[in-house]
C-alpha cells in the first residue's frame, strides 16, 4: 500500500506544482523523477544515471521527430497555408453543414498547427463563414475549436502523441498510430460538431469591446496564399509516406523485399518522412530572399519545439525512474484483478489535464507513467500500445477550462462569457473525451 501512496503523492506534487505554483513542466517532472527515485530508495549511484538515460534515450528517439514536426506547423502558420487548407475544404463541401465544414477545417489543419495558433489563424474565416451562412457563431467556434481538439491529441505528427509513442515504444511504427488516431479522431470532432449543433441559434454573449481580446495585428498579412497543392503537401506528403512504410513492412511483405520496399521503409521512417515535409515547405516561402527567409521559419520552429523537447525529455526520466522501481509490477498485478484495463491511463490522463490545463503534459506524463505497467495489464503487443496512446489521448481532451490556454482562446476570440464557454465548450471536451475512450474501449475488444 505504501507504494501506491508514494505515486499519488508524486502524481498530487505534478499536478500542484504545475496548476497552483505555475512551475514549468519541465521542472516539475525533473523534480518529480529525483522525488521518485529517492522515496522508491532507488541506489543513491544509479539515480543520475537512469534519469540522463530516460532523457537521453527518448528524446534519441522521438526528439528529431517532434522538432520537424514543429518547423512544418510554423511555416505553414507563418505562410498562410492554413488559410489555403480551409478554403479549399469550405470549396470542396460547399455551404450545406457549415459547423460540419468548420469542424473538417479544424480537424485538418490541427494535424501540423496546435490547436491554439490554429483557431487565431481560422477565427476571421470562421466568423466570415457564420455571416455568409447566417449561422450562430457559437456553433462555429465549438465546431471549430471541437475539430482542432481532435487531432491536436490524438493525430503524430502533433508532438504530444508523437511523444506518448515514444514513450510507450512505437516510434518506429507511427503509421498504425496514425491509422487509428485518425479514426478515433473523427469521432471525436463528429460529437464536437453535434454538441456545436446545440448552440446554432446562440448568440454570443461578451460583447463589451474592453473584455474582448482583437487579433493581433498582422495575423492575416500573408500576400498572396499559396496553392491547395503546396499547402497540404508538407503534411500530407509525410503522413503518406509514413503509411506506405507501415504497409511495405507488415510480416507479409505485400510490396515484396527488393528495392521498393528499401525505399519504402527509408522514406516511411518518421524522422526521414518529416525531413521530406520539411524539404516541400520550402515551395510556400515567398519573396526574393529564399532562403533567409526559410532559415528564420526554421529558427522560430526551433524556438516553439524547445520546451516541447524539455517536457519530453523530462518525461523520459521519469518513466525512466518508474521503471527502475517496483511500482508497475504491483499496480499491473493490482488493476488487473480489477479489470480497470485501458481506462487507467484514461482517468490519469484526464485527472492531469483537469488539474493542470496542458493536453501535451498529459500526454507526456501519463505515456511516462503507463510505460512500465503495460505488461500487468496485458496492453503489451503493439496494438494494445497504440490503443494506450488513443486512450491517454481522450484523457488528455478531458476537459478544456479556465486553466487551459485554448479555453481562454476559444471563449475570448468567440465573444463568450466564461458561464458560456463553460457550457458550450468546456462540456464539448468532456462530451469528446468520454465518446473517445469508450470508442477505444470497444476497439480493444475486437483488436486485442
């Protein structure tokens, strides 16, 4: 039993210390893992060592990744292609559904931007969208923000799942993470859009100009837009190479072993398909100095992934510290005779992102916690890993308030009261992340 309260009081340490002192998470977790590692009395000689290795050895393996992903979402921030993808969805649709459209825009283009900058990006085009449509803008901000939520925790590239992958061993296998979220994502953002569908004849209700926050200026100063073409293809194109590596490198070999299938599994790896991506941003730089241009996308990519890397990384020690003690035998051979299963990640993930707001520290620090006890609770074969990711993923939707930066972005940009953006967005993410999980729970019943 004193194992168990040692990891609650190290659960209730991350969860104060990131949500009441407003410490960093990189912090937290680094603290966290000395705080295990020693109330665990792990050898005095071994604890630097296995917190280094943890960081190192994750971020070896998913850090590059995270850091091509961030430099992609940034320049097709910066560029306007964001802008592109909506337009061309809103043309491809028509303006029959248009909280249905509002939700595919944000669903897509959430995939390489985080759903914050995303929503500032699409906010004038979603209010343009409500005015032509002579539709609520309520509804088209939750379906908007609903669609963005989605992929934003469920969907690599996006770095918080890219990071429970590696956390929890399928970085080289993010195509069948990807296949999966991508499924369990659209649910998700079709329930958002249902529960937006409930406010089609609201009104916003924060319309006093002092309490409203405006666009920063510059946010639309793009000049010309580029192509539908050039502007999916720096998301797209990885996604479906990663996809074609998975296919070529399943047992059965359906692409056979010669030089197609080298090529394949060369290009279909996360790290080399993201550089691929990254190669075919270049084509949405605009202006005669190219490539200076391109250099300072990348800088600012690197800015952005910096403490997205330090959380990860600090992740990494402190599943590395659990694994070194006893605690995932126990708590396995616990829930297991409980028959909690999958939904013990989900109510860690979600009890985080309550407390604390951050989707992506959820992801990161319930992957890091779940990692060790993956073979107690029979979750261990590579689909009971993915499934673990799809259900930290949901937790991690669960739910969006006022200690979340997207709730104060969605409520403020939309003309919301916060009683409004309680009921109408808040209630979306914990509609989302409930339909999730049991979506995931009905898969591991045919898939494990």
């Amino acid at each position: 039993m004193s194992l168990i309260l040692i990891l609650l009081a190290v659960i209730g340490f991350i969860v104060f210390a990131t949500s009441k002192l407003k410490l960093h998470p990189f912090l937290v977790l680094l603290l966290a893992s000395f705080i295990t590692a020693f109330a665990y009395q792990l050898p005095i000689s071994s604890i630097t060592a296995t917190i280094s290795s943890g960081v190192g050895g994750l971020l070896g393996q998913i850090g590059l990744v995270i850091v091509l992903g961030t430099i992609i979402g940034t320049i097709l921030e910066k560029s306007g292609a964001a802008i592109t993808m909506a337009e061309f969805i809103i043309k491809l649709l028509g303006q029959r559904f248009p909280t249905l459209t509002m939700s595919i825009i944000g669903y897509i283009v959430s995939v390489p931007v985080f759903c914050d900058s995303g929503f500032v990006i699409l906010n004038s085009l979603k209010e343009s969208m409500a005015k032509s449509m002579s539709v609520s803008p309520i509804a088209m901000s939750v379906a908007l923000a609903t669609g963005l939520y989605a992929t934003h925790t469920f969907v690599p590239p996006t770095p918080g799942p890219i990071a429970a992958a590696g956390n929890l061993g399928l970085e080289n296998n993010l195509g069948l993470v990807i296949a999966v979220g991508v499924f369990v994502a659209a649910t998700a953002a079709f329930v958002g859009m249902l529960w937006a569908n409930r406010f089609i004849n609201i009104q916003p209700d924060n319309l006093d100009e002092d309490d409203v926050i405006t666009m920063p200026e510059g946010t639309h100063s793009y000049g010309e837009l580029p192509s539908a073409l050039k502007a999916f293809a720096p998301i797209m194109g990885p996604i479906l190479l990663i996809c074609l590596g998975s296919i070529a490198n399943l047992p059965s070999r359906p692409l056979g072993d010669a030089g197609l299938f080298q090529l394949l599994v060369f290009l279909g790896t996360p790290l080399n398909a993201l550089l691929v991506g990254l190669l075919l941003s270049f084509s949405l730089i605009k202006g005669d100095d190219r490539i200076t241009d391109f250099s300072s996308r990348i800088a600012d990519g690197l800015t952005a992934a910096a403490p997205i890397l330090l959380i990860t990384g600090a992740g990494g020690a402190f599943g590395a510290v659990l694994k070194a003690t006893p605690i995932g035998n126990y708590i396995g051979v616990t829930l297991s005779a409980l028959g909690v299963g999958l939904f013990m990640p989900f109510i860690v993930s979600a009890a985080l992102k309550s407390a604390q707001g951050s989707s992506t520290v959820a992801l990161v620090t319930t992957s890091a916690l779940v990692a060790p006890l993956l073979p107690e609770l029979g979750l261990d074969s590579e689909m009971g890993r993915v499934l673990t990711v799809m259900a930290i993923g949901a937790g991690a939707m669960t739910v969006s308030h006022a200690n979340d930066s997207f709730f104060w972005v969605v409520s403020q940009f939309s003309k919301m009261s916060v009683s409004l953006a309680y009921r109408a967005h808040t209630m979306a993410t914990l509609v989302q992340g409930v339909v999730a999980m049991l979506l995931v729970y009905v898969l591991s019943l045919f898939l494990l």
